[in-house]
C-alpha cells in the first residue's frame, strides 16, 4: 500500500477532501520524523513505537580494496510493534 492509496482509503472512509487528508498524513509523518531526529520515541497505544535504535561501533570490510574498517556507533529509526498488533497481523495473514 502507498501512501496514495492509505489517504484516498481515509478520505472515502471520512468523506473528507483528499488534500485536506494528504496534509493531516503528511503532517503526521513530520511530527513522527522530528521527534525521532530529536532522539524522542513516539508511542502510538496498541499500534506501535517508532524507537531511535543506537548502532554500536564495529569493524567492517571495503571488499574493493581489501581492508578492514571501523564503522563508527550511530543511530537508526525504527518501529516496534504493539503485541495486539502482532497477534491481530498473525491470526489474519496466513502462510502461503
């Protein structure tokens, strides 16, 4: 799904203009991003966390040239899903 699709779905959903969705999503995003950029987690209640995940520093390889290199610590975004959400995904989406 993109996110076409997610404001087109809520904006039929709500009988809402589609560009008034488009902002509110996109504004969304903004929030989640920023506050992640400011190391803070955003906790979304039976949905997820998005979570600032620090990489510790460690030695990897130029396979081109041979050699080894330190790849210094930093941070990453990431999403944890809620258990509710985890359970609800696995009772609907069957293994192929």
């Amino acid at each position: 799904m993109t996110k076409a699709e997610i404001v087109a779905n809520i904006s039929n959903k709500l009988g809402l203009e589609k560009n008034e969705t488009q902002k509110v999503v996109e504004y969304f995003m903004d929030e989640v991003k920023s506050s992640l950029e400011s190391g803070e987690n955003v906790y979304l209640r039976g949905f997820g966390s998005f979570i600032v995940k620090k990489r510790a520093e460690k030695t990897g390889r130029n396979i081109s040239k041979g050699t080894s290199i330190i790849i210094p610590a930093h941070h990453v975004p990431a999403f944890k899903p809620a258990k509710t959400f985890v359970e609800s995904v696995k009772a609907k989406v069957k293994a192929k």
